[in-house]
C-alpha cells in the first residue's frame, strides 16, 4: 500500500467535490482519475501530492513515501535555464546526459533556454521532464500528454508502461489509458468509482452500473407513486403502522435520484456551403532561415473532415492560423468560396474575457439561437454544454480550465460557421465532452479541419490528415490507424479487411497467457530488482575506485551487460504485463 484514502471530504466555495471518496493505491499500480470538467480531479490530485488541503478524513501514506508531481499548468523557478531546472530536484546521482536525453525526448535541444521566455507548452515539457528524472515512488502526473506530438505520446507511453513507480495521472487519451492503465477513477458529484482494468473494460463495467442505478430509480419511482396515492386518499396517521408509512413516504420523497450529466445535443444550423470551399494554391511559410512548409496545394471539399499532424514546431498551427486568416503565407494564395464562413477555435482560452458572466459569453452572439430544434435560449444551451444553471451568472475566472475549454467551444459553434478550424481541441476537455463532441461532428454540415494528438480524436473524425514530413505537408487517406498502418508496413504488403477493422478498434491486448508465461512473468519480477540492485552495485563500486581506471572500466563493462540484461528483461516483461492485466480483467468478466 502506498496511499490510502478514508472519508476524504474537500470543498470548493459551497460545492462538495470530495464527498467523503476513500480508496487505496497500491505499490506500482497505474492508476486513471476521470470525470466532467469541474468533478475535481486536478484537485484530488493535487491533494494525493500534499499541494492542497482537504477539510476532513484521513490520508495515510508509506512511511517516506515519495511522491513527483505534474501540475496542469506548472509553476517553473523563471530565474533558471532550462538544464538547471530539470536537475534541481532529479534524482541525486542524474547526470547532464540523462536529463539533456530526457528533454531530447520531449524535443527541447536548447538547455541553456531561460524558463522565463518559454511558451506554455515548452514548460509544461520541461516540468514532465522534471518529474520523470525525480526519485519517486508514484507519479502524479495531470494531463500528461497535453503539448506532446504523437511520437512523444507513444514514447511515453513506453515509459510508464516500463516504470516501477505507481502512476496517478489525470488524462483524456483513451488510447492512453488503454495502454497503461490497470485501474480507472472516476469522480461523479462528489463520489467516486472505481474500475478494474484498463479503458475499454471500464466503459463495459460503467454501462453495467449505469443500468443497475436506471433499475433501482425506477423502483423507487414507482414506490413514490403508489405511496403518493395512498397518502392522497386521506388515510390518516392514526397508528403505529401508518406513521411508518407516512415516514417512508418522507424518506423516498427526500432520497436524492439518478443526477443526470447534461447532453450535449446542440446541433447548430452551420450556414449554408457552396460548392467551392477553400483552395490552396502552392502556399509556403518560413520564420527566419527555418521553413516549415514547401509549396503545399489542396483544394477542400464540402464536408471534409481532415486531420493535421506532425512535431512540436513544425507548424501545425500556423497552418490553421493561416487558413483563418490570422497571419499570411510567404507565397502561393488562398481562394475562398463566396459562403464561406469560418469558425476558429485555438489553442488556448485568450479569446474568453474572464472578467465576464458565463451567460453574458454566449449571450454576445444572440440571447436566442437558431438550432435545429428551433430557437433555444443560452441559457438552455449552457446547460446543454454541462453548465449547471445555478452556475450561469458567476465570472468565467472561476471555472477549471477544462470548463473554459468547453465554454469557448460553444461560443465559436453558436456562431453557425460552416468551416470548423479546430487547434488541439480534445486539450483539457474530459471524455463526456470529448465524446459528445465526436457525435456532433459526425453530423456537422461543414467542413472541419483539425490540429491534434489525439489519435482516437483522429480515427473517430478524420477521414483525410495532412502530415509534416521534412518541411513538406503529405497527404494520407484515412484516420491515425491507417497512416501509422502506412509508415509501418511494406508498401507491397496488401491489407485485409480484418486488417482494415482492427486498425480502428482500441490497442487490444492478447488475451491467452500460457502457465508457463505466469512462471516466466513472476520470475521476471525478482530478476528485474536483482538486476537493478546489481547496478546500484556497480555505480558504488565505481565511486570508490579512486583513479584505479583498469578497474572503472571493469565495472563499467559490467554495468553496461547488466542494463543490456535489465532493457531486455523489462521489454519481456511489459509483454507479459499485457498479457497478465488482459487475462486477468477476462476471467473477472467470465
């Protein structure tokens, strides 16, 4: 056991969020926290690291637990560089080598960078840096992928997979969470829920609780409406057994029902779309000698729902920034239809006054807005979008960052563009939103062209990307699975149409574990802290050789077998994991 939670209670301002959660996590478990925006899952997380306190239950942790913690937006010493700032809390024997390979990773190369000039999502970097390097036994780590590219996801992905700490983290990437999670949190009004196994067995097991929370609100439904009945026929309350009745009654009239989340079923008329779009015509773009793209030429068509992918800085979002007009292209030209209107929904939240009322944000674009359904108010929209009404009338400044997302989405679909330009969308926003968001789209007369790493994002909406590739913009048909099917397989290789189904389902993890390979797995487990004790070994033995460098050099060697030894053991290993977690989540099932 490494935390214990008992009856922890934590408000904000008059808002329960923690109402009396208690949960266990143990030794090297991997753990996801998940909910609506505002449920509090930044907040308990920042609780598990001792940055925030709690107003009443207990905490109990392993004596000199350690913990390192990734905040969502991280506070950084602005007076350091970006090398003095990994290594001022790594671990004590953390070399320059190891942290410069850490942040070569995560694709920082200037070490000597001041964190004070740094954007947002260099720093959110260079603190995931931080936190990795530090000596931890769990890892609190909140929206770990946010301003990752898809080459840095998938290595982190390898990295937790592979760590030995236990791993807390806040995170929306279903594909994420389906490769590293053993359990799933989720944060509901206050309570909390727990699933064991990974993505896909906690969206099983939560449609089997919603169901039996359906079934027992229906019978109370129905208890209350014949209880009713019998206290309108005037029965009076005379004796014992009709008092109790009456006390019953009482009980089922105060006991709280099913809360339902909002749903977001707002389906904006888009303006109409002529048959010509958006043609791009040999556009270029370049800072300085670094270009980011060559002549790049596309003509968009109606209902084109296109991705857009590549690393950090390669210009993903000037892109977008261009096509909305924002900034110019260095040559080529950009032809607009005539009806053409364009929605332009960026990275981060600065297009939202936060000094303004919820209410008065949507309230800019008309107090009624015309949807489908026909007119409907904003503040029938809000709640729609999640936002309790009792919430409307309170300043933007005192929503989570999360609820800022999705109040700054609603107010660029309101607008009824027929041209969504979306940069990062899936940042921040949790996996109701996210989903519903998916489900929106799919029926969105325009057209939507999206920067994300999110590469379920990207399978459930795209049918075209548009990939950075050495200072040239490609084109690739499909979704992320396709593309990544594309770079990984031989051209000549023909694809199946299992293939084809596959590449868009979750990673699904082998579900067959041979008695043999339990042998192998729980062997591996000692031999994986042999090894590691062996190295420490080396490391201090090396530090009391003196200048003896024969024998340095011995131990070196040595150390160098032991880590070759230890990289193929974990490899092995995280196999076997898969396999274990996978069987084991079967067998609970069956």
């Amino acid at each position: 056991m490494l935390v214990t939670l008992a009856s922890v209670q934590k408000y904000h301002n008059e808002k329960c969020i923690l109402d009396h959660v208690s949960f266990t996590l143990e030794e090297r478990e991997k753990v996801a926290l998940i909910g609506v925006n505002g449920t509090g899952k930044s907040t308990l997380l920042a609780i598990l690291a001792g940055m925030e306190h709690y107003d009443s239950g207990q905490i109990m942790c392993k004596k000199g637990l350690r913990t390192a913690y990734l905040a969502q937006t991280p506070i950084l010493n602005n007076q350091n560089n970006v090398l003095q700032e990994v290594m001022a809390d790594a671990a004590k024997d953390t070399q320059e080598y190891e942290a410069k390979a850490m942040l070569g990773k995560l694709g920082i190369y200037d070490y000597e960078q001041s964190i004070a000039v740094l954007s947002g999502g260099v720093r959110k970097r260079v603190a995931l840096a931080k936190v990795l390097l530090q000596e931890s036994d769990l890892l609190l780590l909140d929206e770990p992928t946010n301003h990752l590219d898809v080459a840095m996801i998938e290595w982190l992905e390898g990295y937790l997979i592979k760590c030995r700490q236990a791993v807390c983290m806040v995170s929306h990437d279903r594909y994420f969470m389906e490769r590293i999670t053993q359990t799933i949190i989720e944060l509901d009004h206050g309570a909390l829920y727990r699933y064991q196994g990974n993505y896909e067995t906690y969206v099983a097991q939560k449609q089997e609780r919603m169901a039996l929370e359906q079934a027992h609100e229906s019978k109370r439904q129905a208890l209350l409406r014949k209880e009713l009945a019998w206290v309108r026929a005037g029965v009076q309350a005379r004796g014992t057994k009709d008092k109790g009745r009456l006390e019953r009654f009482r009980q089922l009239s105060e006991e709280a029902g099913i809360e339902r989340q909002g749903e977001l079923r707002f389906t904006a008329l888009a303006e109409r779309l002529g048959k010509k779009v958006i043609e791009l015509n040999g556009i270029t773009k370049a800072y300085g000698t670094q270009v980011l793209f060559q002549p790049f030429a596309y003509p968009i068509q109606r209902m084109e729902r296109i991705g857009i992918i590549g690393g950090n800085g390669c210009g993903k979002s000037t892109l977008l920034k261009i096509l909305a007009g924002e900034i110019q292209a260095d040559a080529g030209t950009i032809t607009y239809g005539e009806t053409v209107k364009i929605g332009y929904f960026a990275q981060g939240n600065e297009m939202l006054d936060e000094t303004m009322r919820i209410i008065d944000v949507i309230q800019e674009v008309g107090t009624q807005i015309q949807t489908s359904a026909g007119s409907v108010s904003a503040a029938q929209l809000l709640e729609q979008f999640l936002f309790e009404r009792t919430t409307h009338y309170q300043s933007v400044s005192t929503l989570s960052g999360g609820e800022k997302r999705r109040l700054y989405l609603l107010k660029v679909l309101v607008e009824a563009p027929n041209v969504l330009l979306l940069d990062e969308p899936t940042n921040d926003l949790d996996l109701t939103t996210l989903q519903l968001l998916e489900d929106y789209l799919d029926t969105y007369p325009g057209v939507v062209i999206v920067v994300s790493h999110d590469r379920y994002f990207l399978d459930r909406i795209c049918d075209t990307l548009w990939y950075f590739e050495d200072s040239t913009i490609q084109t690739s048909i499909g979704g992320y699975a396709q593309y990544r099917d594309a770079k990984t397989k031989p051209s000549h290789a023909p694809q199946t149409s299992k293939q084809n189904a596959d590449s868009t389902s979750l990673y699904r993890p082998k579900v067959i574990i041979s008695s043999k390979e339990k042998r192998e797995y729980a062997q591996l487990e000692h031999l994986i802290n042999e090894l590691e004790q062996r190295i420490m070994q080396c490391d201090e033995a090396m530090g009391s050789c003196g200048e003896d460098y024969r024998k340095i050099q011995e131990y070196s060697d040595q150390r160098q077998q032991l880590e070759q030894e230890l990289e193929t053991s974990m490899e092995r290993w995280m196999e076997l994991e898969e396999k274990y977690v996978a069987w084991s989540a079967l067998q609970r099932k069956n």
